[in-house]
C-alpha cells in the first residue's frame, strides 16, 4: 500500500511539473456568458403520462441507450420509459420483506441483461428484472451503503465509494492529532454477487468538510460527489487532496486535474467538488467552509474549462430558447444530473407554461410546452450533450 502511495504520489508530482490542468482560486476568473447551444446538443423531452401510472414526482436515475429510468419519491415505484419518452413498464417492491427495498434511494439499470439494481439505505442491493422480477441480492462489502456515490462501471461490476467508513472514522479520529492518516475508499464489486473485485484508497488530509456546531457536533457534508462515470473509466474525485483522478481497471490511478491552493492551506477553506469531464469542457465547483456554516450555504463558484484551449472562465449559461433563462449549472451528486453518461436538467411545467404566457418561449421548447398541461404531465427534462 505504501509503494502504490509512492508511486503515485511520483506520478502526481511529475505530471504536475508537466502542466497537469489545474484550477488557482485565487485568481481572479472572468464570467462568461454562453447560450448553450454553442457548446452542446439540446434535446427536450417530457415522460408521457397519459396513464396515470407515469405521472410521478422524483427524478431520473438512470439513462440507457434505449431507456430512461424514474423513481417516484411518493409510491416508491420504478418506472421505465422509452428514449422518445413513451410508457414501457414499472413496478413496485417497496416493502420490509427479504425480496423488497425500504424505498430506492438509488437505481441503476443495465439495459444489456435487464438487471435493475435498486440501493436503500441498508447494506444491500435489490436486483430486478425491468417487470419487477426479484432477482438476487448483493451484499455490499464491510456494511457499506453505496446510496450516492455508485456507477455501473462495466457489464460485470459497479464502482462506488464507501461513504459509510469514512464518516466512522472522521467521528473516531476528528479529536485527535492531525497527522492522522485517513483514507477515501472506493471499491470495483461484481454485478452477480456483489465480490470484491478492486479496491483502491487515497490518502486525504484529515479535513472534515461538513459542518461542526458550538457543541462540537460534526454533520456530514452533502452533495460530495466523489465518483463520476467516463467514456475511458470513472473519474475519482477527492476534495481533501484537491485531486481528480481517472481510474481504469488494471492501470494506475492517473491525476487529470488539481485546485491550488489546497484546501489544508486556505482560510476559509475552499474544496474542490462536482467534477464533470463532458465533450470539450470541463466543469467544477468550488465549495468554501467558514466557521460553523455549511458550505453549500456560502457562496460556490462554478469553473468550465476549455480542454482545448485551455481557457478557464465562470460561466453563466443561458437557453437561446427560454429568453433570460440562466441554467443552474451544477452537477450536485445528490441530483444526480449526470447519469451514466448523460447530463439532464429538469425544468419545472408551472414556470415553462408561465414563460410560454409571457411569451418568453421559442422554438422547439415552445412547441413541447404548447401541448403539456401542467396538472396532467411530467416536468420537462432538457438532455444534453456536449460538444
């Protein structure tokens, strides 16, 4: 373990002297406003729910090449639909029972052999057919509840960070001396059974990145997405080492970006969080701790960084389509807008049919929004894809 740190701290250093990518807060970054039909294909697509079965209120949770999968945060029922957005089928296994899930807090499908994996909050996943089915069980490794941090990694295994270690060893360790060594593991587990297939940890400064009350309480930070999935692998993103890597089966862990300075070295403190690496661009957040607050409740900034060029700015994007609209353009984990390859953003009925009375709309999103009734129909989801 310690050779694999070395080792890669190696690489870290020299890729780093070879103009690693990285992001200096410090600097002042100029805002950039952009349509964003200048650097993407936008598609707009409304789930139809002519039968009352699909209308739903949650979000998707995963995209396929054939299919769009939903969970309804009321009923706790999956529901399947096609690319073009039509009804395909749906179940519901919510329960206590061996065979059930307490509710699907996460659900990832692998359209190839119509395996459904539903994640809750305990130390298992559920696997499903498409028509509900029950499959089989996977146990995760050390109680681990991958409920945030998980991605299909390839058809035989998913990649996922163990969340759940990690806040018992901040509670056991915080208190005590900083030279503490903590890791961020992450783990490669099969599809079948749920066995181990890789295991990878970082070494981290012992940094906690949530909250600590006048009491001396830690609540732990939301929204960290640590995992992301990749064309070549899944990038691995750890704040507490300022570092994003790419991780490939079978290869060396391989740093792609840094913030500077880091996080240890600021005050306030200012992590790096929500890396995407889409098309051309490069999209990051950067969340600042100050005393007793959240970060997320202080002000983030939002960095795109051209791959190209080179080019760093803050920007702030809006819909050629929607006159005045600004796109929140984050990619909070807890949302989930990137998904398995996909950027999707929910934009909500109510305010689209009040934007198309004030004639704010144009184009295809006018049309969409022209047939919708915001009582009988789904929110409109905008798919996009980077150029």
């Amino acid at each position: 373990m310690m050779l694999f740190f070395f080792a890669t701290s190696c690489l870290q250093e020299k890729q780093t002297k070879n103009d690693l990518a990285y992001i200096d807060v410090r600097k002042r970054v100029p805002e950039k406003e952009i349509f964003l039909t200048d650097i993407a294909e936008v598609t707009y697509l409304c789930l139809n729910s002519d039968d009352d079965d699909y209308l739903y209120k949650g979000r998707i949770h995963s995209i396929t090449e054939n299919t769009i999968v939903v969970c309804d945060e009321v009923s706790g029922s999956v529901l399947f639909f096609t690319k073009e957005g039509n009804p395909r089928s749906r179940f519901n296994r919510k329960g206590q029972g061996p065979e059930e899930y307490l509710f699907p807090m996460r659900v990832l499908f692998d359209e190839t052999t119509d395996d459904v994996f539903v994640m809750d909050q305990r130390d298992r996943t559920q696997v499903y057919s498409s028509t509900g089915m029950y499959k089989r069980k996977l146990t995760m490794p050390q109680g681990a509840a991958p409920v945030n941090n998980i991605v299909s990694y390839d058809d035989s295994s998913l990649f996922f960070y163990d969340e759940n270690i990690v806040l018992k060893r901040i509670a056991a360790d915080y208190h005590k001396s900083a030279d503490s060594i903590w890791f961020s593991p992450f783990y490669r587990i099969s599809k079948q059974d749920g066995a181990v297939l890789d295991y990878v940890e970082l070494q981290m400064a012992p940094l906690f990145l949530g909250m600590i009350t006048q009491e001396g309480d830690k609540i732990p930070p939301r929204g960290i997405n640590r995992i992301v999935k990749s064309k070549e692998g899944v990038f691995v993103c750890n704040p507490e080492s300022d570092t994003v890597f790419l991780y490939r089966k079978d290869q060396p862990l391989l740093p792609v970006l840094y913030k500077t300075p880091s996080a240890a070295s600021t005050d306030p403190m200012t992590y790096l969080n929500n890396f995407a690496d889409e098309g051309n661009y490069q999209f990051m957040e950067v969340y600042t701790v100050a005393g007793n607050e959240f970060a997320a409740q202080l002000p983030v900034k939002y960095y795109m960084r051209n791959k190209n060029t080179g080019e760093v700015v803050q920007p702030k994007i809006f819909l050629p389509d929607y006159k005045g609209k600004e796109v929140d353009f984050s990619f909070r984990s807890a949302r989930r807008e990137y998904v398995n390859g996909h950027v999707y953003f929910e934009l909500d009925l109510i305010e689209l049919k009040q934007a198309d009375r004030d004639n704010k709309l144009i184009g295809e999103l006018k049309e969409l929004v022209a047939t919708l009734n915001e009582d009988e129909d789904n929110n409109v989801f905008m798919l996009v894809d980077f150029k």
